[in-house]
C-alpha cells in the first residue's frame, strides 16, 4: 500500500523518535547501571568502615577488661575477655573478606590481625602473671605498657584501614554524585527532546487536519461533480437503452438472447410472432421447454457449438412448429456475455416462392418435354406423307392406307393438343 506524503514524514518522524529514544534509553540504562554499581561499592565501603569501627571497639573492650581485672579480679572480666576476642577475630574475618580485592586494605588487615593477636596474648599472660602474684610486678609493668604501644599501632592501622576507605567513599560518592548529574541531564535532554517532537507533532498533525480538510473539500467537490456527471450519464445510458429497446421491440426481424442455460433472456415482438408465443410465454423459460425435441434437431447443434466455441454462424434454417407447420428463417448467430444472440428474419414466403417457381419450372419442362416428343410425332408422320402424295410417290393402290396414316396421326395430335391444353389450364389454375 502506497502511503502518503503525511504518513511518510510522521513515520520518518517516528523512526527518529524510536532511535533518539533507544539513545537516551541506552544512556540512562548505562549511567543507572554504573550509579548502582557505585552505590553497592558505596553500601561496602560503610561496610568496611563499620566492621572497622566494631573490631576496634571489641579491641578496646579487650584492654578495659583486661584492666577491670587487674583493679577488681573479678573472673566475670575474663569470661568477657575471650567473648571479645571471638567478636574481634569474626569482624578482622569479615574486614579481610569485604577488602578481598584491595591488596593495600589487605595487607593492613594482615598487619592488624598480627598485632591483635600479639595484644590478646599480652592480656592473657598479664592475667595470668597478675591471678599468680595479685601484685603488679615490674614486669607485668612492662606488659601493659607494651599493650599500650601495641594498642595504638592498632589504631593506627584501623585509623589508616577507615582513611583508605574515606577516601574511597569520597570518590565513589562524587562518581555517584556524577552519575546522578549524567542522569538528571539525560531526563531533561529527554524531556526537551519529548518537547520538541510533541510540539512539531502538534504542527504536524495540525497542517495535515487543515490539508486533510481542503482535500476533502476537493474530493467533495469532485464527488458531487461527479455524481451530476454520472447522473448525467445515467440518464442519456437509460434514453439510449430505452430508444435501443424500442428500435430493437419494433424491428421487423426477430431478436432473441439466449443464456448459457438455454433460457430466454430478451425477446422482441417479431420473435414473439415467428415463435407462435407471447414474450411473457417465453422469458425465463428454456428452448427445450417451450419447444419439445429441439435439442435433437440440426440448429441446435449449431447453437451449441456457437454457445461453447464461441463463434458466428449465418444459415436458413426450416422449423417445424408443434402443430406441424412449417417456417423458414434466416438466422444470424453472434456470441455475447450473456450467451447467443440471435437474429431471425422470416424468410417463409420468399422460400414458397421459390418453391413454386422450381414446380413452375419443372412443368414448364414437362409441357416442352410433351411438345418435342409426343406432340412433334404426328406432326412429322403427316408432313412425311404429305411429301409422298406431293410427288405421286405412292400408287394408286396404296393411297388409302396412307390416308388412313394421316387420318390416325391427325387424331392423336388432336388428342395431345386437347391434353397439352388441359395441362396449361391446370397449371394457371395453380398460379
């Protein structure tokens, strides 16, 4: 189906629209993707920090019970004592696997977990040397200040394990802050975008209602002219249909249409005349309804071959009425859409013409036939002996038998005269 200018530009205009927005589809898709990659890194990176957090306040725990102990020997300090210890190996555990794939993270944690466990085993051997003596020697002195030194080594290691990931969280905060300016300007340029094309719809859509609206105008315009011309045409079709029916209701000739079913379709006075039926009689009906016996006879098998073969035929044609009597007709046949068309012209009275000038002919060559045969006989015979008399070529003796001759060949000749004249009679009387 051919489309239009209008939908041409508005499916150019679509196509345009579908492109730019997979773009900016695809853009936000990317930017969304990295902000929530980056919020994860963000979401780990508090992670860390608190993990961090927790693991060095169970280490200061770790001191403060180690103390509590040492001041009050209350054995419930102990039992709190290696609680902390399971609750600061689990989070240095869950900092070493949160910070698996920073090796700088990794190797501070190993450096952590080395000098917890060095503060653990000095809190130990301080309880123990302090459960022994209950006093504070010199050298469990020298432990607890050698915790405090390895107390802040902790520290700082876990200070410099939350620096490196407030760092992190700054770059990953301003790659999120980032993420969310490349969105928020992907929304607007999509908004303008979604603007601008809305806006040139609307002036689209707008000039193609007004071209619509003068194009229907036109076609409008032109339906009506053409209504007037059809009507127009209409009537002169239905003068001349009429003036045809009329020319061909009153032709001398007879006119019938024929269907492919056998069936009159039209027909005019004068076959109505020459088929010894009323047009009422015969349209709708068949041929071999209205005339018995007509499918066995030579002109049907001529209007067969017409009707399948599609081809004209000229002939004379005898019919033989119902009742008996006879009609002559020389008949045009012509193939048409509806099936055979039939001109019929009813030749009758010419063909009994004909048929008496052959009889009057063949007489006429009888009555010659009789005048030089049976008639020129005794004609002959009486000049012949005439002739003889003339001459005195017969005796005397012979005469009357000659006489006698003349007397018998001048009596058939009167016969044959009186008959030849009888003859000629009969043959006006026919006339």
């Amino acid at each position: 189906m051919k489309l239009s200018s209008f939908e041409k530009k508005l499916t150019f205009l679509f196509i345009i629209i579908f492109i730019g927005m997979c773009i900016l589809g695809l853009i936000s898709y990317q930017n969304n993707r990295a902000f929530n990659d980056n919020s994860k890194r963000v979401i780990h990176t508090h992670e860390v920090l608190l993990e961090s957090e927790k693991a060095l306040s169970f280490i200061k725990n770790i001191q403060l019970f180690t103390r509590g102990y040492t001041l009050t020997l209350d054995s419930s300090f102990i039992s709190k004592l290696l609680a902390n210890k399971q609750q600061v190996s689990k989070h240095v555990n869950n900092l070493k696997f949160l910070t698996r794939d920073n090796s700088q993270q990794q190797a501070r944690i190993h450096k952590l977990k080395i000098l917890i466990n060095k503060r653990m085993e000095q809190s130990f051997v301080i309880v123990n040397q302090f459960r022994r003596s209950q006093v504070i020697p010199v050298a469990i002195s020298e432990k607890i200040y050698e915790g405090e030194r390895l107390m802040n080594q902790i520290e700082d290691v876990i200070n410099d394990i939350q620096a490196e990931e407030n760092r992190l969280l700054v770059a990953r905060n301003e790659i999120n802050a980032q993420s969310v300016r490349s969105l928020n300007f992907t929304f607007y340029v999509l908004l303008a975008v979604a603007a601008f094309f809305i806006v040139l719809m609307f002036f689209l859509v707008k000039n193609y209602l007004a071209f619509r609206e003068k194009a229907e105008m036109r076609i409008k315009e032109l339906n009506e002219s053409l209504e007037r011309r059809v009507e127009q045409k209409t009537n002169e079709v239905i003068d001349k249909e009429k003036r045809y029916h009329l020319v061909l209701d009153n032709m001398q000739e007879g006119i019938q249409i024929i269907s492919f079913d056998w069936r009159y379709l039209y027909v005019n006075a004068a076959l109505a005349k020459q088929g010894k039926y009323s047009s009422e009689e015969l349209l709708g009906h068949t041929m071999m309804e209205r005339y018995p016996g007509i499918e066995n006879t030579e002109i049907f098998k001529v209007l067969k071959k017409c009707m399948e073969e599609r081809i004209s035929q000229r002939l004379e044609n005898e019919f033989i009425y119902p009742n008996g009597e006879k009609g002559y007709y020389d008949l045009s046949i012509q193939p048409v859409n509806e099936g055979l068309f039939i001109l019929s012209m009813d030749i009758s009275e010419r063909k009994r013409r004909e048929i008496e000038k052959e009889q009057y002919t063949k007489e006429l060559e009888e009555v010659l036939f009789k005048i030089s045969h049976e008639v020129r006989h005794p004609v002959v015979q009486i000049l012949g002996m005439a002739e003889l008399l003339e001459h005195s070529l017969v005796p005397e003796e012979e005469r009357p038998a000659i006489l006698a001759l003349i007397k018998e060949a001048a009596t058939l000749l009167d016969t044959y005269t009186r008959d030849l004249s009888l003859f000629v009679t009969s043959i006006k009387n026919k006339e």
